[in-house]
C-alpha cells in the first residue's frame, strides 16, 4: 500500500510542478481492491457488460472502493453519487463522443457531473510521501498522533504493529485543506 501511495505522491507533485500541464489535467485514481475490510452495503445490481452472460452474468457490482479525482476544474469535497469503474469510461466517452462502449457504459453514472469547466481550486503545490513508521506500540502511536492531529491519521497495514501514513488520509483531512 505505501508504495502505491507514493506513487500517487509522485504523480500529483510531477503535474504539480508543470503548472500549464497541471491546469489541463484530471488525475484520477481508482482502486481495484477494498483491502479485505467487510463492507455492510451488499453490492448493487447492475446492467451486463454484453451479452456473454452464458457463465456468469455480471449483473452485480463489486463492494465499494475509494475513486479520488484531482484536478484544479474539482471542488474539494465527497461525492455520495454511485460510480463504478465504468464511470470513467462513461466520461471519457461523452466527453469526446466516442459512441457506446457496452450497455454498462451507457448505464453508468459518469463523473462530468463534478468536472467544472472553470477553475475551481490548483491545489497544494504538493503532497508529502506516505512515511512508514516502523515497529511502534500503541501507546507510542497515541503519543506520536497527539502531537501531531492534524497531520498524523495512521492506516495500519495489518502486518504487525507496522503503520503508514494514509494518502487518502492526508488529501481529506479537513485540517490541511
């Protein structure tokens, strides 16, 4: 996980740094995985991609997982409006009118509702990299993140008491913003 983060920090500050790329740009992370944590909302139905549907009918989306889009034409906030990975696919293709690219992207919620064509906010000129934090007990975890509340929110990866700073975390903390 922490290197995903990074990546991500790597990307956002590289566009970052180009500010006539980075006012031309839409980052848009979409995570494949919920990291194995129970989710209470059964997943809901949805349309087939095609017609193939003779061993499996994809009609059922997966659990929920985080999407995050970045882009100075995107108010900071979230977004309660149900998307799927196809979401994306949906935009990019009214967006350039490509025509259809499957009955479930026709049927999916696309995320042009929440892309202004004005500049709404450029951002922090960067993000810090996730830190791993190695080998620390609770109480040391409680002390840490008491002196620092509004940066430090630890995601624990589940291997030992190993911790990281979230990405996610550090972007939504009403705090920094």
């Amino acid at each position: 996980m922490l290197e995903g983060e990074r990546l991500i920090a790597d990307v956002y500050n590289s566009l970052r740094r180009n500010e006539a790329l980075w006012k031309t740009s839409l980052l848009v992370v979409l995570y494949d995985e919920h990291g194995g944590f129970y989710d209470h909302v059964t997943p809901p139905d949805t349309v087939p991609p095609d017609h193939h549907v003779e061993e499996y009918g994809f009609n059922q989306l997966g659990v929920r997982v985080p999407a995050i889009l970045v882009s100075p034409f995107v108010k900071k906030g979230v977004i309660h409006t149900q998307f799927d990975h196809t979401s994306l696919l949906k935009y990019l293709s009214d967006k350039w009118g490509l025509g259809p690219l499957g009955a479930r992207v026709a049927a999916a919620n696309s995320f042009g509702s929440i892309i202004s064509p004005d500049v709404q906010d450029l951002g922090p000129p960067t993000i810090p990299e996730p830190v791993y934090v190695c080998d620390i007990d609770a109480t040391a975890l409680q002390n840490y993140q008491s002196e620092r509340p509004a940066v430090c929110d630890p995601l624990w990866t589940g291997v030992g008491q190993k911790c990281a700073w979230s990405l996610v975390q550090l972007i939504s903390n009403p705090l920094l913003q």
